[in-house]
C-alpha cells in the first residue's frame, strides 16, 4: 500500500512521460518469468506505473487466466485493477463464484482469494461480501475481516479469543525485550 501511494503521488507530481518502450520489454518477458520474485516484481510495478494500455491490458490478462506461480497471477490481478480495466471485474466475478475455472486460481486459499476480492474493491465493486467463494478455507474469517475493512474502512473487532490471545503474545514480547 505504501508504494502504491508513494508511485501515485509521484506521477501526479511529475507527470512522467511512460516509457513505452520500458513497458514492452516487461510485456514481453512475462512468460519468462519463471521465477516467482522478478516477475512479482515486474507486474507490481507494471500495475503502479498508470499505464493503461491496451497492450499492458492483454499481457496482465494472460499471466491472470494462466501463469502458475501463485504470487505472479496474483500481482496480475492486482496489477489489472490498479490499473482500472474495469473488462477485468466479470472475469474476476466469475473465478471467484467458481462459476469459471481460470488457471491455478484455489479458492480454498485465502491469500488467493484476497487478491481477487481486494482487486474487486479497487475497480469499485460494492457489495464485496457478495462475492465470497463458498469453498471450504482454513481462516475465512480473516477474508471476511478484510472485506469488512474494504466495505466500512473500520478496523475489524477482536472477539474475546483474539483479544487474549494479543494479550499474552504482548506479554511474551515485553518479557522478552526485558
């Protein structure tokens, strides 16, 4: 969130020129991007950068519906949203329900499942609850804290549990750094 912010203010700031060329040399190396960290990378920075070309559009789309390396399809998806191609939110609607089946998406993992919704979020959808898969996830709860948070920017309330559960792992620190 930090460098989304801190990229936006400089452009607008700046107003840079993009450098298309830049741009089509990442394009082009997408299917290159065999290892998880670079290409991560790459498509972050792609997404933070405004330019919305119909040709960045195509190439984030491609790494969203097929790339397999988890972290890489997700900057795609956050990537696309960033970037405002609102044809990107019934395709995200779509593998979110379950309804459409596009490469490694697993609804079952709640990282996964973030950046589709939180992708959502930022193309403007309302009713992000909506869109919470039925699949069977280890900590739901955690999706739908953050979907809270997107839906009313309030912070999540902390059940009894949690709340002891902080207490003590606070307590832990303090004793450690005595």
């Amino acid at each position: 969130a930090a460098w989304q912010a801190t990229a936006g203010t400089l452009i607008a700031h700046f107003s840079p020129e993009p450098d298309l060329e830049q741009v089509r040399l990442v394009l082009d190396r997408m299917d290159d991007y065999d290892k998880e960290v670079p290409g991560r990378h790459a498509i972050f920075w792609l997404g933070i950068s405004g330019i919305a070309t119909p040709e960045v559009r195509d190439g984030l789309l491609a790494v969203f519906r097929s790339h397999e390396d988890q972290k890489v399809h997700q900057a795609a998806v956050e990537a696309l949203a960033l970037l405002g191609f609102e044809d990107a939110r019934a395709e995200i609607a779509e593998v979110l329900s379950g309804d459409v089946e596009v490469g490694e998406w697993d609804l079952t993992d709640n990282e996964q499942v973030w950046y589709l919704i939180h992708a959502l979020a930022l193309l403007g959808e309302p009713e992000l609850s909506s869109h919470m898969p039925d699949a069977d996830m280890r900590m739901r709860s955690k999706v739908e804290d953050l979907i809270a948070f997107h839906e009313s920017g309030e912070l999540p309330q902390y059940s009894a549990v949690a709340l002891q559960k902080l207490e003590k792992n606070r307590a832990k620190l303090a004793k450690k750094r005595r």
